[in-house]
C-alpha cells in the first residue's frame, strides 16, 4: 500500500464557457460560473481541481485560455487542465495561462508519441492521461474519444499499460456508462487497472455517497478520487468528504 495521501478531486466540464454536468457524457446542464465554483473549490482546500472542456475536442477549437487565467490568478490548489490539446504549443500555452498539469484523451490516441514527448519536455509528474471507457456486452471495456462519442477499439487496460510505458505521470479512468448515475465506481476494473501500471489512477464515474469515494481507494486502489455530480446536486462537500475518509480510516490530507 502506498503512505501518500489519497486525493480528493472535484472535475467541472466546460462548455462555451459554463461549468455543466450531464449523465454517460450526454443531456448536459449549466452548473455555473467556471471561476466562481473554482473559488469555492479553493475555499473548501481540495487537493487539486480538474478542468476539462468537454467540446474542445470535437469542435477543433483551443481551450478556454482566459478562464484558466483567471481561476490561476484567484485560487492555490493545483488545477489540471484539458480538452482539445493536440500539441506541444498547446502545452506551453496552457502552462504559461496557469496549468499545473496537463490533460490529454483524444490526441493521445490518435498519436501516442504525443505522450512521450510532452513527459519529456515537460517533466512526466506533469502530464496527465484521460481515458474514458464503455463497457461492452462481453464485459470488455473499450477506450472512447471525443467526448466519448467516438469508440476506437482499444482496450482500456492494454491502453492504460501503454499510456503508463510511454511516460504518462497519473491516469484519470471514467466510466462513460457510469457518469453521471451516482451509482458508484466501476470498483472490480479500477483496481485492475491501478494494479497493473506504475503511476497513480483517479477513480472518475458514478460518485453518488461519501462511501462510494472509499471504496474507490479501499477496493479500487485508487490513488485519487474524481466526483462532480456529487458536489453539484447533494448536500455533500469536499469538506464533508475528507472528514468522512478521515473518520473511516483512509489516508487523506486533513
């Protein structure tokens, strides 16, 4: 078992600009100001934030450059940031707006190689790989891109391993048929995949309780847990959630 402290990490999606939330990557609904909810975010000390901007991808344009600007110059946790980044320039841009880290999904697949160049360039504890998964009739999972509109045929623990080999630093794994539900974790294949590779998972897809966000690092092995749903629509906060894995044992950051 590993002694770092279990993350805790709320993801807004982005789109034109508004935080939103759907369910299985569809029928979204605004949620928001995106810098705004990052402020409460901050306020309530979370381990770090994920941005990601769900319709960069398909719509071939950049990511939100002035939104992450300004959420980097109002808040101090780290902020992770993605969506619709296809190049090395698009890196340094989004380094230089305030990133601390780096997400990429599609472009990973489509070129691979991407991933060992931007560990290299940028240092691999700064480059993070999203993959977002269906699962089959046969119980396979199959790796999705462009905002999970589009399968590709690669299994999502093959490609995990990959992502792992060329010199990914962290992993975020989403359940596409699981986002959303708040039914919980896709438990049995988390713990297979952080199993299998080197580098950190966070368990994204299906957070609805404080239990569920447990069992993501008790039986998921997960080295962070992801949830929005649960922030934007329960009572619950990343206040409530780290004084819950505290209370029942789990090593977080108090």
């Amino acid at each position: 078992m590993n002694m770092l402290k279990n993350r805790i990490i709320p993801i807004l999606l982005l789109k034109n600009g508004r935080c939103v939330k759907g369910k299985q990557f569809a029928n979204f609904r605004d949620t928001g100001a995106p810098v705004s909810a990052a402020k409460v975010y901050d306020a309530q000390r979370v381990d770090e934030l994920v941005f990601l901007d769900i319709m960069a991808s398909r719509e071939e344009r950049e990511t939100l450059l002035p939104i992450i600007t300004e959420t980097a110059e109002e808040c101090f946790m780290p902020l992770t940031v993605g969506g619709g980044i296809k190049t090395i320039e698009d890196m340094k841009m989004l380094f230089t707006a305030g990133a601390d880290k780096i997400c990429i999904n599609t472009a990973a697949v489509e070129n691979s190689e991407l991933i060992r160049q931007a560990s290299e360039y940028f240092g691999r504890a700064n480059i993070v790989v999203a993959i977002d998964y269906r699962e089959g009739a046969d119980g396979a999972r199959e790796v999705c891109t462009h905002a999970g509109t589009q399968p590709t045929g690669l299994d999502a623990l093959v490609w995990a391993q990959k992502v792992d080999a060329l010199g990914a630093g962290e992993i975020i794994l989403t359940s596409i048929d699981r986002e959303g539900t708040m039914g919980g974790y896709d438990l049995s294949f988390i713990q297979k995949v952080a199993d299998s590779v080197s580098i950190p998972v966070i368990a994204h897809g299906g957070v609805g309780t404080l239990a569920h966000l447990k069992e993501g690092i008790t039986q998921g092995h997960a080295s962070g847990v992801a949830a929005a749903s649960i922030f934007h629509f329960t009572d619950q906060s990343p206040i409530k959630a780290r004084s819950y894995l505290k209370d029942n044992h789990v090593n977080v950051r108090v």
